[in-house]
C-alpha cells in the first residue's frame, strides 16, 4: 500500500512540474542571452542629451568588412545600454560599400517627436570626406521615410579636425553647413537646406544650397546657430593659412542679412600673428553673438553685437586670449561646449598624443578666466586604463552635471572602445554612472559563430566559437572566442575581459573542432587552423586557465601542436587526455588517438609513442569520436567509405582499444566493426548502457535521424529496432542536423538548422527522440521547438544539460548587423525511472551528498536484483561502472558536482541523481 501511494505521489509531483520544452524565463533576459565579441576600433566624436535624461554617444566602429561604421549607443541615466534601443542599446549604420569607407557621426540632435538625427562625414578614411545625414526612430531604428532610405549624402564635404554643423528650424527644416569643394577654386563655404523629411528645399538659394566666401583664399565653417528670429549665424575661420576667425549671419530664406555688418559677413583677427578658428557658437538672450574657440595655443572668446560689431562691453575690445599651456603642455582642443551659466568646458588633447593619456576637460568663466573651482585649479583629468584616453566631446545636463565622451585604448593597442565620462557641476567623478563616473562600450564587429557549449559541474556555461572579420587591409582574420556565464546565462565577467575572451594567433584562420572541461576547472580546445603563406590544415590543442588566460604550463604557451586534426577530447578518471581525430601516421591515412599527460606531453604507456592509428581500410575517414568505458577501455566511431566496400558508401566505422592503446580484439572483427546505414552515415553522439551496450546516434540519407545499437562484444543488436538500428524522417525545412546529445533517461536531444550557408529567415530548433526512435510528444513532437532572437537568421550548433536537466541550447543569431553568440534554455522534466513498476522502489542509495563511498541497499523486503549499474557527469560522459556483486561505489577520486547513476535491475532501469561533496 505504501508503494501505490508513492507512486500516485510521484505522478501528481510531475503533472505540477513545469512542461518540458518551455523557455525558461529565468535565463539570461526572458530565457535569452546574446554576446558579442566588439569592434577592436570604436570611437565616440558626439553626445546629446534626451529629455528623459538618457543620452546618446556617437562616432564609429570598425565593421566585419574592414570599413568604418556610424556607431550610435544610447545609455540610461545610470550609464547601462538602453537595451529597448537599436540591439541591445547600440546601432551600426553604413554608407558607402566600398573598400577603406570611414564614415563617422560629428554631431547629434535629439527632436521634439523623440526621433533623432545625426550629421557627419563618410569617405576614403576621412581624408576628404563627404557630409551625411541619417535619421533614427526614438527606437533606434533608421527612418525610412526620411531622405533615401532614412539617409542623405550632401554635396558637402568636410576634412579630419574639422568640424561641421547643423540646425533644425522650428518648421522642422534642417540646415547644414560645411565645405564647398570646387577644384577651380578656393574652397567656399557650403549651406544646404532639406525639408523635414530630407528633401532638398528648393525654397532655399539654389535647389537648396547656398555658397559663401570670405575673401580669395579658403573659406571653412565649423559651427552654425539658430537666433529667435529665424536668422542663423555661421563660425568657422578665413583663410586656412594665418586664419582669423570668420563669422556670417543668414535670414531665414538663406540670403546674407546686410543687417550685419553691412553685407553680412565679418573677419577678425585676434593676436598678432597667429591662426585662429571658431569651435563654438552661441546666441546670447541678448541677442549678442559668442564664439569661443582657439588662437595659436589660446583659448578666445568673442562677442558680437547684434550687427555684428565687437561688443566693447565685453573685456573691453569684445575679445579676450587666455594661454592653454600654463605649467603643462596641453593645447589641442577637440570641442568646446558652453554651460547654461555661460562657463565654457574645453575638450584637450595632450601636444602629443602618447601611449599613455588622460581625458583632459577644463573650465573657464564667462569672462574667459579659468574657472578654478572646477575640478583641480580648473582642470580634470580622467583614466579609463594605462593606454590612451583621449576625450572627444562634452555636453551638460540642465543640473550641471557634465557628460565627456572619447576613446580608450589599451596599452597593447589590441581595441579602441567608446569612453563615456560623468561629473558633477564641480568635475568630481559621478558615481552614479556605473559607479565609478566611467563607462566604455564596444560594438560589435565580426560575425560570432558558437561551434560548441561546454556545462561546468557548477552548472556555470562556456561558449566557444570564431569571430570572423576583415581589416582595413582587406585580410580576412578568424579568431577564437570564449565567453562564460553564471548558471542563469547572466555573464561571468571575473573571465577573460568582463565575461570574454578573443585569442590572437597571428593570421591563422582558425575552426574550433572540440571542447573539453579538464578536472580543476582549466578548458581544452582542439583547434584546426590554416595560414595564408602555407598550404593544408593544422591540429593544435590549446588549453585556458579557468580566468580565461593562456595556460603558459601547458605545451607552449598554452598550445599543443597535433600531428592530426583533433575532433574529440575526453578524460579519463586519472586527469589523462585522450584526443581523436583524422590524420596520416607513417603514410597511412585513418583515425589517429593520442593520449596526453596532464603537462600535455604524450603518454609513452599508450599505443606507439602515445599514438595509435585506427586503419580500417577506407580511403576518406569523418570526423572521429571517443567513449570511455569505465575500465579505461576506449570506443572509438565515426564515418569511412571505401570504393571496395559497400560500393563506396559512407558508413559507420566503430573500434574498441584497450587501456594501453591496442585494439581489443574481443570487440567486432579483431577489434573493428563497420555497419552499413542507407548510403550515407555521420555519426554525432554516443552512450554507454549500463549492460554495456552501445548507442550511436547520426543522421543517415534522406535525412534520417538513426541510432544503432551494439551489444558488449560489438556485433549488432538484433533486438533494437530494425536489426539493430532505428530511424526516424527529418523531412522538413530543418532537416541538417548540428548537434546530439544523449539524456540520462535514454532520449536524444537534437539541434537541427536549414539547410545552407544563411538562410534569411532561421530560427533555432530543437526536438527530442524517444529512447525508441519516435518523436517526443512532451518536447515539441515532430514539430519540435523553435526560438527566434531576430528576425533574421539565427541557428542552433550546441546542445548542453545542466544539473537539474534544463536544456541550454546554443548558437549564433543575426543582430541586422553581425552574428553574435546566442543561447537560450529549456526546462525539462527527466523521470527517476526509465521503466518502473511499484517494485523499483525498494532501493535506496546512501550517503546522498557523498564524499568517499556510495552504497546501493535494497529496503527490508525489497525484490529487486541489481545486475549493474553506471555513472555519467553532467557532459553525459561515463565516468564509472560497476557490476552486481558492486554494492559499494568509491567516489573519492570523483570530482565535486552532480552525477547520474543508471541501475540497471531485474524490473527495469532506475536512474537517480547523486551529489559528490
């Protein structure tokens, strides 16, 4: 009676489980995490503020296809990324598809509808770059209906250190200004009007322009204003040689206003000589113009009646010179922006930039004199690391608090990120961004594919894969990614670099072929890779200490070069590595197994040298994978064909060998077996049963999924499916299968993707197969479960189960940009029991957490037979195995975490969980 009330108790305790195939909301941000592996160049030139208090931080970033990119983050007030904008709080945008294109944001502008628009300058790596605009949603998604495609090309152009401006009439019409090329003459200054909705505005000087010149030399502008009135005033400085700083006022319909100055334009020159240029402009309630700017290394203010006279009210001539380069060499003013108390804050460039540099922001009063109140005698100073920190651009927020963005690079030149920042009105650090006042981001520049997904014994997870992306040169690089992550997908950033991991192996193209956790916590790559100046492929082993550095103890320098390309790693109980993979020993072509030291060194007690090749006589082999039994003992599978066998068909290859690296002849043929499955077979994952039989799971023709079944001794089991092997149709749009993985309970869980490179639209997809071959109706049924990140594509290529048998499914998803790492997870329910009836009740395993020694016990009365049993990590991998008479399991050579134990029993098998301490 107490056995049917169990077991009614059981039943009722799984229908209030959460179903299987759920997404797990608890994962990462509603079940979902994405990772990134950023541009190595990102650099913030402009910043505005929103009236919610977000802001916006514009410049570029070096894409995938080695051009430079508009680059618009937008943070919350806290110095997060707004993540409702763009992916994930950032947006790249393009605009010329051509080798060595640099385009790069100048300035931002916030509307009053919430849509944004920026202004800057795209070309041959901004030697001679055209003007540009484009208009985002408050989304961060490009508007469509503004110019061509959300964007507009000028006729303008603009030069590097030079600025250029825009404004927005009140209409919504927006003026821009900027250099006017004409190769027959001196440049002019340009001014062109567009509608709001980006067309040229032909109510405007000539189909919208209008062109400006000082005098016979060069004419450039660098900032323009709005006055009340309609009219607007442009700054910048005449000529560029031994220049004085020029100032022209507009009505609203673009003609010059004789009202200043009498034909609208006015040349002053301030300091003996010396080159002056206008950097900022500003309309005073007054109506009095102030420009601030820079003459040889001083800092000058101006003002400007409303007709454009010197006002003499103002330091007595309307102009005032105060010296950059008092008790430091400091002078090369990036921007200027004015307080609404009218102080100035100057963004400074060292004299020469050198590898280690500070942000460099300085105050000064209305009046022109350093403001010494701020920060340390009126400057401050900001480090975001030992490299180069060189400030761009400054805005304040009605409270007086200052926001400065720049770039940040490190000390070994490796990346160039967005550095954002924040002080408060006396230039202290804020800590309320991000808590230390600093924020650097990075976008997005390669595209990221996951290969594989490795579940730590702490249910932590590390994603491994390549980031592919060109250089300015045009060579294409493929580098090795990691990125780590709690249990709950949020990520690790104790590892590597906040969470991730980018090696650099000089020009090696690189592709991830297997993945291991070594005992210790330290992580195992196998690695093929090929060079541009060298023909053929390459196998290395590359092992990471557990923060994500290099492994210096490990081979050299954390590498292992292989004689063959590794394709499955494994470790056996004592910390020894096997690895297996494809490659030619002595001239001959097969499966090569090598067996590692824990130092990295072969193993001379195993096979030849520590290496044994695996022949079966096939011209082309797949890729091979290992098993290892508990006695050490190793099953080997994978794909061959033969033109003499099978007439060429590609069949499944499987070998057994002994501890010491021979083949045990006692398995199939002298060691070997080959089994014919349709025409095609590429096997994908493997298990060990508990009676010792063996489970190959793969995709034959058609495509099928299939398993075959072997017994101990390596023939087929007659009694599984179809002489020995079941198969199920994977007909459908996804059809290619990426990755298996066996659960304890006997089913699979199968990633599968569309066929081909990049379909447009993919999502991940998911199904399981009953431990008989058919579909699992609780996970999705034939129609299995599909994910989607973006609209794009986005594909499955990894499989992992954590400890309490939630699925983590892994992969690569399309941001609109780029591919990225993306993973999400399942909940998953997993029944004690295989096959059980009220009898399998009676047995009882103690001490459940377990340090040294596990006992198997049947409870007084019990009729259960044990007749063997196995052990199996959270990887799937069997770790121990024992017989009937084994009624104690030594655990203490087993590593800390959660384990599966399959018992195998006269009424059917039993699994259950155990907790090694």
């Amino acid at each position: 009676m107490k056995k049917q009330l169990l077991f009614l108790f059981l039943l009722s305790t799984l229908k209030m489980l959460p179903q299987s195939g759920e997404t797990d909301a608890a994962f990462g941000i509603d079940g979902k995490t994405v990772t990134g592996f950023g541009s190595n160049e990102n650099r913030a030139y402009a910043i505005a503020f929103q009236p919610d208090g977000k802001f916006l931080v514009g410049g570029t970033s070096l894409n995938s296809n080695g051009e430079d990119d508009f680059a618009l983050a937008r943070y919350n007030v806290n110095g997060s990324l707004d993540v409702s904008f763009g992916v994930h709080g950032k947006v790249l945008t393009g605009f010329m598809e051509v080798n060595n294109d640099s385009s790069i944001i100048r300035s931002i502008h916030v509307l009053a509808d919430g849509k944004i628009i920026v202004l800057g300058t795209t070309g041959m790596n901004g030697i001679s770059s055209t003007v540009v605009i484009a208009r985002y949603l408050a989304n961060g998604h490009i508007d469509g209906t503004f110019g061509t495609n959300g964007k507009i090309i000028t006729a303008l152009a603009s030069f590097i250190n030079d600025g250029n401006s825009l404004i927005v009439q009140a209409d919504g019409k927006i003026i821009v200004t900027a250099v006017k090329l004409d190769f027959n003459s001196p440049d002019a200054i340009g001014i062109e009007r567009y509608t709001a909705d980006g067309m040229p505005d032909s109510a405007f000087g000539t189909n919208g322009q209008v062109v400006l010149s000082f005098g016979t030399g060069n004419s450039w502008p660098s900032c323009i204003a709005l006055k009340p009135d309609g009219k607007f005033v442009i700054a910048g400085k005449y000529p560029t040689v031994n220049s004085k700083i020029a100032v022209a006022q507009y009505t609203a319909d673009g003609t010059l206003d004789t009202g200043f100055d009498t034909d609208g334009k006015v040349i002053t020159s301030v300091g003996a000589g010396t080159s002056g240029a206008a950097k900022q402009l500003s309309i005073g309630a007054d109506g009095k113009i102030k420009i601030a700017g820079i003459v040889g290394v001083n800092f000058a203010l101006l003002q400007y009646n409303a007709n454009g006279s010197l006002d003499t009210s103002f330091s007595g001539d309307g102009s005032v010179l105060t010296p950059l380069t008092a008790n430091e060499q400091f002078y090369q003013t990036n921007s200027v922006a004015i307080q609404p108390d009218g102080k100035y804050l100057l963004v400074i460039n060292p004299v020469s930039l050198s590898p280690s540099s500070d942000f460099l922001i300085r105050r000064y009063n209305a009046d022109g004199t350093m403001d010494t109140s701020f920060g340390t005698g009126g400057t401050v100073l900001t480090t975001f690391g030992t490299g180069l920190n060189e400030a761009k651009a400054a805005a304040v927020l009605p409270n007086g608090k200052i926001v400065v963005a720049g770039q940040a690079q490190s000390l070994d030149l490796s990346h160039v990120d967005f550095a954002v920042a924040q002080y408060d009105s006396n230039g202290m650090a804020d800590v309320l961004l991000d808590a230390d006042g600093k924020v650097t981001t990075a976008f997005e520049k390669g595209n990221d594919f996951l290969s594989h997904i490795v579940v730590l014994p702490n249910d932590e997870l590390i994603a491994v894969g390549t980031t592919e992306h060109k250089e300015r040169n045009t060579s294409f690089y493929k580098d090795i990614v990691l990125s780590k992550y709690y249990s709950d997908g949020s990520p690790d950033t104790t590892f590597g670099n906040f969470g991730k991991v980018v090696s650099v192996f000089g020009d090696n193209l690189n592709q991830v072929t297997a993945t291991s956790f070594q005992p210790g916590g330290k992580i195992i790559l196998g690695n093929v890779y090929s060079v541009y100046s060298t023909p053929g492929y390459f196998g290395e082993l590359i092992r990471y200490n557990v923060d994500g550095s290099l492994d210096a103890t490990f081979g050299i320098n954390g590498k292992n070069a292989l004689n063959f390309t590794p394709s499955s790693i494994v470790f056996q109980a004592d910390g020894k590595m096997i690895v297996a993979g494809g490659g030619t020993l002595e001239g001959v072509n097969g499966f090569i197994i090598s067996r590692y030291n824990s130092n990295g060194t072969l193993d001379a007690n195993f096979g030849t040298d520590g290496q044994l090749l695996v022949f079966f006589g096939q011209t082309s082999y797949g890729n091979a994978s290992i098993l290892i039994q508990p006695d050490n003992r190793i099953i080997l599978f994978g794909s061959s064909s033969d033109p003499n066998l099978y007439n060429g068909s590609i069949t499944l290859s499987t070998a057994r060998i002994n501890s010491n690296g021979s083949l045990d002849t006692t398995f199939g043929t002298g060691g070997k077996e080959t089994t014919l499955i349709g025409y095609t077979y590429f096997p994908y994952a493997g298990t060990i049963k508990p009676d010792g039989k063996l489970i190959i799971a793969g995709v034959s023709n058609g495509p099928h999924f299939s398993t075959v079944r072997y017994n101990a001794n390596g023939t087929i089991d007659p009694a599984y499916g179809t002489a020995g092997i079941l198969t199920s149709d994977l007909s459908g749009d996804y059809s290619q299968v990426t990755s298996v993985l066996p659960q304890p309970d006997g089913k699979f869980l199968v990633a599968l993707k569309m066929p081909g490179e990049a379909p447009e639209s993919c999502d991940f997809m998911i199904k399981r197969f009953n431990a008989d071959g058919t579909f699992d109706d609780d996970f999705g049924g034939q129609n299995g479960i599909t994910t989607s990140f973006y609209d794009g594509y986005d594909a499955a290529f990894a499989v992992g189960l954590q400890s309490d048998n939630k699925v983590v499914v892994a992969g690569s998803a399309n941001n609109g940009v780029s591919m990225d790492f993306a993973l999400t997870r399942y909940t998953n329910t997993i029944l004690n029991v295989d096959h059980f009836n009220n009898d399998s009740f009676g047995l009882v395993l103690y001490p459940n957490p377990v340090k040294d020694k596990l006992y198997i016990k049947n409870v007084e009365g019990g009729k259960l037979e044990i007749r063997g049993y196995c052990i199996y990590n959270t990887l799937g991998q069997l770790i121990y195995s024992g017989a009937a008479s084994d009624s104690e399991v030594p655990t203490t050579n087993f590593s800390k975490g959660l384990y599966s134990i399959l018992i195998n029993t006269n009424n059917g098998t039993v699994s259950k969980k155990i907790i090694k301490q």
